[in-house]
C-alpha cells in the first residue's frame, strides 16, 4: 500500500477568522454561488459588520420571520430603491455617535446595476463611509429568472426568452464595477468564487479602505438554477469566467485601475459558455457578438490599467 | 396593552439572541458525498467551497460532511483535487 | 400678525419667513443626521441648515442626497440606528420618497420630516395646495399641520417630543402652506436652546428604544408573517390612537417652559357659543378668523374648528366641539379623487351620526395659488349660515371656479357636442 501523499491546508482557510453567523440549514439552491459568498464575508470580517439586505435572493435569508432569524448577524432589511441611501444613515449616524462599525450593504446586480443604481451612484459621489457589495448573479433570479443591466449579450432569461422572433437578450451588458471606479472611489474591485483568496484579501482592502471612504465589490456569484447548470460546476463556471476574460479581475485605488490576475492566454468565450444552457442556443455568429463584447471591454480595462503611471488622482490630506 | 405574542418589539425586529431558525436541508439530498479518506490530502479546498460550509476536518487526516445539512450539490468532488470524494445515490444509504 | 407671540425673558423675537421657522426649529432639536435636498417652496429650509452647518452652529452629520427617495431612506436608517433626524420635502419630492415613507412607518422610526405643502400629483404647479398631504395620507405618519410661522417652529420641536417618545415611535410630519407660508415673514419668537433641551430632556429620562448596533444580534425588517404582521399592524394603530392624547399632554409641556399653547389636537376659534362653524387648517385660518371677527361685530354667531393634527384623525375632540352645531362648513385646500366633496369634509362626514342633527357642506377652495380671499371666507360663512336656517344649499362648492357650481357642469364634452 503507497504512502498517503499529505497536502498542506490551503492558505486560503487562514482568512476565516471568525465563526459562520448563519444557521445550517438555510434556503438557498444547492450549488448556490450566492450561498458561498453569504457566509464567507463575514468569516472574513468579523461577526459585528452591520448588513443590509432587500428583496432578492438574499432577503429570504438575511431578513428574519416574525421575531425569528436565520443569522446572527445585526441587519437591516429594506427596499432595493434605496439600499446606499440606507446604509449612508447608518454609516454617518455611527460616526457622528462615535461607534465603530462596518456597514456592508449587501446587493444583487437588480438592485445595484438597476432599480438602485441612482443612489448607489449618490452614495460613492459623497463618498460615504460603507462597503457595497454586489454580488452579479446576472438576473433577478428571486423573481423567476428575469434580465437585468448585467444580463450579457444572448442569454436566454424569461423577458428575454426564446421564441420564433427572439433569440435571447439581444443588448450588451453594462459594466457596473467600471462604472463604479469612475466614481474616484477609495476602492473597487471585481473578485469571484474560483479566486477565494483573492475575494478574501479585496474584503480586506475594501474594510480598510472604508476608513477613507466609498468601497465597492463586484462579485461575479453564478446562479445554477437561473443559468441552467449543473450545481457541481458553480467553481468551475467562476474560473473559466476568468479564464475567458469574460469576468476579469482587477481593482481600482483612487481611480487608478490595475489587473489582480492577467490571463496570459484568455480562452475564447465559448469556452466558458457552454457549461450554461442560458447559451446553448447561440450559434457561432451570435456567440462572436459575445465575444466581441468581452473582447471590447477588456480592452478599456486593459488601456485604464495601462495608465497606472500616468493619471494620478492628487491625494489629499483626508485620504 | 400590546401582545408580545409573536414579536418582542414595538417595530418589525427580529432577535438572534433567540434560537435560529434552521431547515432541515439534509432532506433535499438526492446524492451524497462520499469522502476517500485514503485519498484526500487535506488541503481543505472541499471546505473552503462548500457553500453551506459543512465539510468538518476529522484531526488532521481528512473531511467529512455534515450529512444533516448537506445539499448534495457535487461541488466538493469536482473540485477535489485529488478526485478524493465521489457522489453516491441516497438510495444507496436508505435503508 | 400672529397676536400669540409672547416675549419669554430672553428669548428672541425675530422676523422670519415659515421656511426659516422650520430650519430654526430643527436646529434647535439638535439632529444627528439631516438629509437635505431642494424643491420649491421648501429649499430655504436646507439651504438654512446648510448654512447653520458651514458656519459650525449645527453638530449634524448633513447628507447632500442625490434625490429625495434616499433623503428619506438615509434617515429612516439613521434613525433606527439610534439617531435623531430631520429632512423637508415637497410634492413631487415627497412622493418621490412614498416607498420610504411606507417603510419607516413600518419600521416605527421616529424620524420628523417638515412637508411644505404644494400641489400634486398629476398636474405640474409649482404653487400651494394640500394635495401632497392627501397623496400621503394612509402612510401610518402622524401629520400636523400650523397655520403660523410661530406655529411651524413650536411643532416642528413638539414633533420630536411626540415622534421619540417611548409610547409614541411613529413618525411624525409637519405640514404648513408652500408661498403663504414659507415665503411669509412673520413675528416668531424663537426659543432659548437650553429651553428647548430642558422641553426635549423628557425623552432621556423614558426606557431606549430598540436600536440597530453592530454585534447586537437584533435585526430590523423582519419579514412579518401572518399573526406577526398583524401584531405588528395592531401595535402601531394603537401608538397612532395614543398620540391623540399624548399631543394634548405635549401641548401643555410646551406651555409650561415656552408660555404659549396652540390648543392640542385642534384649536376652537370662538366656537362655544356658535351656531355655524367652519371647519379648516393651516394658513387659511388666520384669514378665516379675521373674517369670523367681522362678522360677530355684525351678530353672526360662527366660529372656526382648526385641525390640528391630521393624523391620526381626532374624531372625538371634534365631534364632542362640533355636536349641536346648526352647520359646518369644512374647508378643504384639495380634492379627494372619486369622491364629490374634499378629503377633511369627506373623512368627517364618516361622523355625522354623532353629531345630533348637524348639516355639513363642503368648501374646496385655495387649490394652486387661489388665495383663499376675505371675500371667499365671506362666502363660504353666508352659505353655511344659509345651511343652518334650512334653505337649499349645494352640497359642494368650488369656490374660486364657480364654473364647478354650475348646473351640469359634470357633463362630458361629447354630450356638448351631440353624443359620442
């Protein structure tokens, strides 16, 4: 009989600092990306962040019944209009009353990329004193699986189903975390599932950089049910995300952009595509639209990262 | 005066210093996962992407799952590195 | 002129319009957090605080918001978290922030928000009308309205006492007349600060209520479900019941330190004696009162029932002041859409059983801008004594569109035109 060949613990597990707050058995899909990143941010930083959530897949789950919670966790739930705006009051009602906290006002990409994108928008501009977190499952799955700003180029969705006169969303998607960095922020980053240490370390920098104000995650969580994949591939679907440059991965200090992790050799889109039915349907001239899509965004990021030496944000004394 | 009986606030508050709730997510199964202990190297990768965090460390020689709340969704076998855990039918375990 | 102004020693008498009264007002309950965003005619207010903050005499965290929806969530949040807070809207911004409002008074936070009444919705005015406050009616607030720019800034303090209070955590709106009102200077005299903490101190002494702390375990926005959400419905009507009284107390805790009371829930203008009563609220009553006084020298015997508080509706008070009268004629600065007569007159007509024979009319008048003139009041007391000596009367008038009073004048124009 051979040796059992010992491994070392991944480093990763050392981010985990703190208790799980969620109860075990919690309504969420198995498989769901949404579920891993839930109860990973808190283990990250610390059992007294103060959460919002709003209706969506969270809210089950983050939002108690009656007198009865899911979590231990103190949080508050309310509506996806005005998410940032809430998380402002709590954030400047704490600092004006001196209690220390971290505010994470918690999002899918409905409310963040859409319904609550004004006063997100608002709360970076006056650079308020909390972490967002939106978590881009591509859709507004609690509902049932409809489109939303993040929905890329052909995906099949039930506003945008399949049907003798559609073939899926025939509009590009909107690059929210881009948008966000154009708002001069202390921090914003993209991370996903595959690359858990490098979501741990970004929760990390976004904490520390809420001291100086505004920080936004944008975290790429598949949704298996919504996607239409199986449950076992969510990692997988996250890494060949990355691999294909279809979610790259980067952050933005003060505006300035620069890659977490450069793909040397970015596999084409359909490489990543067709472990999701949502795609299954696009032939090689509309996944090409997909592709270019990608390809076009990659390279603003690509330019604006490139810049790094050359557009600095003066630092004043208060950051 | 005013019933506390399903509530213990004035507003819409829940209190976590109560017990949590918790569903009974074991049930949902339809396969289970089926740790080689030979295998598995302890890297702990199962672990880290267990979205329920269920994968218990037995010393420091392997995991297990916490059967009581395990899903089955498969993503500890297929990122194991080692191909160390297998997703076995629950049929197979009913007795 | 506002004849209740009563030097306190040491307090400062100031001519200011309505919208610096509120600022004032606010500023000297001492908020934690104040949302600011502007819309006519309520942008002085914000711009006041704005200033009172840039020059260091406001300790407040101050919000310049990107729109009024996140002006009401920011404090809405704020609140709950522990806060003292205060925003001011109008119309379309108050509207705008409906989902918020709905949510704080689910919350039961005691946030107080000053609302500079102005027409809406549906049609683009920019000009006075208590519409706004009607579009807003069933969120679960406490409404009350002032008629004078002293009174603006003595309920604006007594919101807070009313809003914090332990038994009490409902949110509380102060309404007043957008352009009479907020643009109007009058005498205010405006309270010393240490009285005003003294007023407010009340508030420290009482249990805390529940707050959002980081690593508190307690979390706000539970889902409610089935028998929870009723227990919770049923717990803020009965806070809403309790206000009533709770208002008359506060009104006498004002004039214990301040010298000077508004009446509590409503204010009866010459009525023990009256035969004829107009009922009304805001800016419109010092006009009405004026007239009233003309015509007892001429030995009409009316008198004027002010509203007050709006909400929770103080049907009791009003009915116990108004059972006997020969006729009331209740003035409504708004429409009450599906129904003939205003929204008050609509609301107090739910009463009219418990009044013992009395007749009720309806006036609606001083919609966008008409100014609800002497001759108007004129008027509506010439009708409503008409009432009383039995003659027939319309049941509902427009007073400044006699065209509305006109027979027919509910015809479609097709008809006008030979049929459709």
């Amino acid at each position: 009989m051979t040796e059992k060949k010992q491994g070392k613990l991944t480093k990763v597990l050392d981010y985990l600092k703190h208790e799980d707050p969620f109860s075990k058995g919690v309504a969420f899909c198995p498989g769901c990306g949404l579920e891993l990143l839930l109860r990973f941010i808190p283990q990250v930083l610390g059992n007294d962040i103060v959460i919002t959530g709003t209706p969506s897949c969270s809210a089950p789950v983050l939002l108690g019944q009656n007198n009865q919670s899911w979590h231990t966790l103190s949080y508050f739930g309310t509506l996806m209009t005005g998410a940032a705006a809430n998380a402002t009051g709590l954030a400047r009602y704490y600092r004006k009353a001196g209690i220390k906290n971290t505010v994470v006002c918690f999002n899918g990409d409905g409310t963040a990329a859409d319904i609550g994108f004004g006063n997100l928008s608002g709360a970076a501009e006056r650079n308020e004193p909390f972490i967002y977190i939106c978590y881009d499952n591509e859709g507004y799955m609690n509902t049932g699986i409809q489109k939303s700003g993040t929905t890329p180029y052909g995906a099949s969705t039930t506003t945008t189903p399949l049907g003798s006169a559609s073939k899926g969303k025939n509009l590009r998607r909107m690059n929210l975390a881009l948008k966000m960095a154009m708002h001069k922020i202390p921090y914003a980053a993209t991370a996903t599932l595959s690359d858990m240490g490098d979501l741990a370390k970004k929760l990390l920098k976004a904490k520390e950089a809420k001291e100086r104000g505004f920080a936004f995650l944008h975290v790429f969580a598949p949704c298996t049910t919504g996607w239409g994949y199986a449950p076992e591939n969510t990692i997988e679907v996250c890494r060949r995300a990355v691999k294909t440059n279809y979610f790259p991965l980067w952050e933005a200090v003060n505006g300035k952009i620069r890659m977490t992790k450069t793909v040397k050799k970015p596999k084409p889109v359909s490489t990543y595509t067709k472990l999701i039915k949502k795609f299954a349907h696009l032939n090689e001239a509309d996944l090409q639209i997909l592709q270019d899509d990608i390809d076009y965004e990659y390279c603003m990021l690509g330019g604006l990262s490139a810049l790094e030496g050359e557009c600095q944000l003066p630092v004043s004394s208060e950051d | 005066m005013s019933s506390n009986k399903f509530l213990k606030h004035e507003g819409p508050w829940s209190d976590a210093n109560d017990p949590l709730m918790c569903s009974d997510t074991g049930s949902w199964r339809t396969k289970r996962p089926v740790v080689d202990k030979e295998k598995c190297i302890f890297c702990g990768f199962c672990a880290l992407y267990c979205p329920i965090q269920v994968m218990e460390m037995v010393e420091t020689s392997h995991f297990l799952p916490d059967l009581g709340f395990c899903k089955g969704c498969g993503i500890c076998a297929k990122e194991c590195p080692k191909d160390a855990i297998s997703m076995k039918p629950e049929g197979d375990f009913q007795k | 002129m506002n004849t209740k102004a009563k030097a306190k020693t040491g307090s400062q008498i100031k001519v200011i319009t309505g919208n610096a009264a509120a600022a004032i007002g606010a500023k000297l309950a001492r908020p934690d957090v104040v949302a600011a965003y502007p819309i006519t005619p309520q942008t002085e207010i914000i711009e006041q605080i704005s200033k009172f903050h840039a020059n260091g005499e406001m300790d407040c965290e101050l919000i310049t918001v990107e729109g009024e929806n996140s002006a009401m969530n920011a404090v809405m949040a704020a609140s709950l978290a522990g806060g003292r807070v205060f925003t001011a809207s109008s119309s379309w911004g108050l509207v705008f922030m409906y989902d918020a409002i709905l949510a704080t008074a689910g919350a039961r936070a005691p946030v107080v928000m000053v609302n500079v009444n102005r027409e809406t919705p549906g049609i683009i005015a920019v000009s006075c009308g208590q519409q706004d406050m009607i579009s807003t009616r069933d969120a679960g607030w406490i409404f009350l309205i002032a008629e004078t720019c002293q009174e603006v800034l003595d309920i604006v303090v007594q919101a807070y006492r009313l809003a914090e209070d332990y038994d009490i955590q409902v949110p509380v709106m102060v309404h007043y007349d957008g352009f009479y009102l907020s643009y109007l200077s009058e005498v205010v005299d405006v309270p010393l600060q240490e009285d005003v903490d003294k007023f407010l101190s009340v508030l420290k002494d009482q249990p805390e209520r529940t707050k959002l702390v980081p690593g508190g375990r307690l979390g706000c926005g539970t889902h409610g479900i089935l028998g929870g959400y009723l227990e919770l419905r049923h717990k803020h009507m009965s806070a809403m019941e309790r206000s009533k009284a709770k208002f008359e107390e506060i009104d006498k805790e004002f004039e214990a330190i301040f010298g000077r009371s508004h009446g509590g829930q409503i204010e009866k203008y010459r009525m023990d004696d009256a035969d004829v009563v107009l009922v009304g609220s805001g800016s419109m009553c010092g006009t009405i009162k004026a007239v009233i006084d003309e015509k007892r020298d001429s030995g009409v015997k009316v008198g004027l029932l002010k509203i007050r508080m709006y909400r929770p509706f103080p049907s009791e008070v009003m009915v116990e002041v108004l059972k006997g009268k020969k006729a009331i004629g209740v003035v409504d600065r708004s429409l009450c859409f599906g129904f003939k007569g205003g929204p008050m007159y609509t609301e107090l007509k739910a009463f009219e059983t418990q009044l013992g024979g009395s007749k009720m009319i309806s006036f609606i008048d001083g919609i966008a801008n008409t100014d609800i003139t002497q001759a108007n009041v004129e008027q509506m007391i010439d009708t409503t004594c008409d009432l009383a000596a039995g003659k027939d009367v319309r049941e509902v008038t427009w007073v400044s569109y006699p065209e509305a009073n006109e027979p027919d004048s509910e015809k479609p124009d097709s008809e006008k035109r030979g049929g459709l």
